[in-house]
C-alpha cells in the first residue's frame, strides 16, 4: 500500500508540473527515481499514463482520469489527516515556511526556532528569498509577506502588523551637505536607494488623508539589499529610506540619525499567509499565532522615536 501511495504523489506531482524533472525537484528526489516510480505504476495498472517526447511528459487519455481520480483520493486523505491533526495540541511534523531576506532573518527566524525548541517534534525548515514565491506549487505551508496582497485565490491570510519606515543619514552626511527639513528638501539630496533589475521605487509618505505622498530621489547608489543600504548610508554615503527595526541599534548608537519625523512614516502591512484549508494543521496555526503575537509587539516599539545615542558624557 505504501508503495502505490508513493507512485501515485509521484505521479500527480509530474501531471500538475509537467515533467518529471521538475516534479523530482519539488519532491527532494532524482528524476530517475520519479520516473521508475511512475513506470513501476504503469506497469501496476496496465495502462501509459504519460505520453513521452524528448521535450516533455503529457497525460495520457487513461492518465487524464486517473488524475482527477487521484486528486480527489489525496484530496481526502489530507482532509483526514488534518482533521486528525486539529485536534492535536502539540505542533508536530515538517513546517516549510518562506519569508524575505532580512524579514525572515531578523524577526520570523529567532521566534520559529524558539517554536521548535519548545516542541521537539516539530521539524522547521525556513527559506529566506526577496522573490515571492507559489505557496501550493513550492510546496510551502506558510509564507510571510512585507507588501501589499495580490490575488489570493486559494490562500488564507493574517495581518501581523506594519513595518514603519524612516528617513535616515549618519552624522557626517549630514555635517557636509545639511539636513533636510522638508519632503521638498529629499531630491536634492544624495539618496542610497533599493532597486532591482535598474528600476527603484519611490519613497512613500502619508499625505494625511489615508493615501502616500510618493517623492523621487536621486542618488550615485541602488542597491538590492537593504542592510547593504544601511551599511552605505551609515560610511556618509546618503540619506536612505528604511525599516525601523533594521535600524533601531544604529539610531540608538548614534551611528544614524532619524529624519523628517514630522513628515509621518510609511508603512508595509505584513502578512502571514496559508494555503486554504478547512482544517488548518496545529503546526501552522502554533506559528502563526506565536508570530502573530510576538512580531506587533516588536515593530511597535522599534517604531518608536530613538533615544537620544548615549555619548559618555556626564553633567
């Protein structure tokens, strides 16, 4: 039984990727063992399954019903299984979970592996990437997200807070060239800005009436990581537009200084989202809750106007 049961994930995967390649890749397999496999499948069930070319595998009349069969069988299985699971209280099994770089380095990553401390059945597996990935394709069963949802057919989500942005340049910027008083100000200064593939965004600001206020910056630097523009613009290289909780430790060290705070901050909702399911599985509903929690907490007070960097000095 548990051999048909691997042939036939094996197969749905191959049908819904359209190679056996790319199947083996989502699966941690070999294509060989993919396809040995699906031939082992055939050979149970008397009948090809895929029609083969040297370019790809397409399904077969025979195949084609035997998938939607397949689908609805794995379909309930799972439905089992996490209707079993839901009642549960202790998160176990693998949870694949996907954030961005820094995001996922900085806030998601300390607080998931405090999860899998506390239950050692949990098994965590976190990938860190600034592209936005297919959840159900990729195999995910969570993803954090620092940007406006789109279409989210087929996921679930929850809001975990918003990360507020500030304006920031080291002392020394600031000492050669001024300090900008108003948004105005921002384009004729030197600007550090993030960017891929040749294009940077706007740096965006409330205008008071529930929209953003986007203004244009010029600058010599674009870079595609945003510690990299906190590195730049801490060395006077230019005035940079940031998260707050990256820079947090180097406002309070003095190393940055906060700027335009009566211009307002902008700020990216974050979100957790899921593959849409009647019953969510315990170890996806633990991390969500924890992150739900802890997270808020966390860039609310990094939000917050710096403390004054401590210079040594004593009245």
């Amino acid at each position: 039984m548990t051999d048909r049961l691997s042939g036939v994930h094996a197969f749905v995967q191959a049908a819904e990727a359209g190679g056996f390649a790319l199947a083996a890749q989502r699966m941690g397999l070999s294509r060989s063992a993919v396809g040995k496999s699906i031939a082992r499948l055939e050979q149970r069930l008397g009948t090809r399954l895929f029609q083969r070319t040297t370019r790809q595998q397409r399904l077969t009349e025979d195949g084609q019903v035997f998938y939607e069969r397949c689908v609805r069988a794995l379909a309930e299985l799972e439905a089992a299984e996490a209707a079993l699971d839901s009642g549960r209280r202790e998160p176990t099994g693998r949870l694949r979970v996907t954030a961005s770089v820094l995001f996922g380095r900085h806030l998601v990553a300390p607080l998931l592996c405090e999860l899998a401390r506390e239950h050692p059945g949990l098994e965590l597996e976190l990938s860190f990437s600034d592209r936005v990935v297919d959840l159900i394709e990729d195999g995910y069963d969570l993803a954090i997200r620092v940007a406006p949802l789109a279409d989210q057919a087929g996921l679930t989500a929850r809001k975990l807070g918003a990360q507020m942005m500030t304006v920031c340049a080291s002392p020394d910027y600031l000492a050669r060239r001024g300090r900008p008083r108003t948004l105005e100000d921002l384009p004729h200064h030197e600007a550090i800005t993030y960017g891929r593939h040749g294009l940077s965004k706007p740096w965006l600001f409330p205008d008071g009436k529930g929209g953003d206020t986007p203004v244009r910056v010029q600058g010599r630097l674009r870079l595609d990581d945003l510690e990299s523009v906190a590195d730049a613009a801490t060395r006077g290289l230019g005035l940079a537009w940031l998260p707050c909780w990256l820079v947090t430790e180097r406002l309070r060290r003095g190393e940055l200084v906060a700027l335009l705070e009566s211009a307002g901050r902008h700020g990216n909702e974050i979100f957790a989202v899921w593959p849409q399911n009647k019953h969510l599985p315990t170890k996806v509903r633990a991390a969500v809750d924890l992150l739900a929690a802890r997270i808020p907490e966390r860039l609310a007070r990094t939000a917050r106007k710096p403390p004054r960097p401590h210079t040594g000095r004593t009245r």
